[in-house]
C-alpha cells in the first residue's frame, strides 16, 4: 500500500505543482499556448515539468518492480525519497533555472532508482536461480 501511496503523492505533485507551475509561468509572461519558447523563467518552468514528466515512467516501473520482487516497504521508501528530490529540483529549476547547484538533487534520485531497479533485478534473479522451473 506504501507504494500506492508514494504513486498517488507523485501524480498530485506532478499535476499541481509541475504542470500548473507551467500554467502560471505562462500567464506571468505572457506565453500563449501551445508555444513552448519564451522567456528564461518560463522556460525553465516548462523544462522543469518536461523533465519530471521524461523522469516518471522509470521512476514507477523501477519502484512497482522492486515492491513486487523485493520489499513494498524499501521500495516505498525510496521512492518517498525520489519524490522529494524531485519536487526540490524543479521547485529550484523553475525559480533560479539550471545550474549546477541542482546535481545535489538529481544525482541522489538516479540513485534512488538506480538502486530500486537493482534490488527488483537481483530479487528476480535471485528466485530465478533458486526456482528454475519459473522460466518456463
């Protein structure tokens, strides 16, 4: 239930935060849509949101597969993790646009998913190897 959880807290940030972030940046400056160019603030709102968006299909395949192989509970967990440091880097992208300041939250997400995508991979093997017959 951790895991659906942490999915439906993701979905929330990314529609209210992420994409109505877009939607205020447009009104602010005046970007009419569906432009996607505008002015630096603007675009760094609508590549923040992109960017999330590009993020999340692994984000939820690597969490889901290491709750179902691995523990619900350390995939919850780091996927609570992975939420927060992707809230903190766009809410950063958004109002000061890229730097390299924003590597102190983007390195420790991949991490996070990295590591959820290792623990369902090595739990899968792991019942591969101890029960051969799944294979077939």
């Amino acid at each position: 239930i951790f895991v659906a959880i942490v999915t439906a807290i993701q979905v929330l940030c990314y529609n209210f935060l992420d994409v109505m972030g877009v939607g205020k940046a447009r009104r602010k400056h005046k970007v009419a849509y569906p432009k996607c160019t505008g002015p630096p603030e603007f675009e760094s709102a609508f590549r923040a949101q992109q960017n999330q968006a590009e993020q999340m299909p692994t984000f939820f395949v690597s969490m889901w597969a290491c709750a179902a192989m691995f523990d619900g509970r350390v995939a919850g967990g780091l996927g609570l993790l992975w939420v927060l440091l992707r809230q903190l880097y766009t809410s950063s992208y958004r109002n000061s646009g890229f730097s390299m300041g924003l590597l102190k939250f983007t390195i420790p997400a991949y991490l996070c998913i990295n590591l959820l995508s290792l623990l369902a991979a090595g739990a899968g093997i792991y019942t591969l190897v101890q029960n051969p017959s799944l294979l077939f």
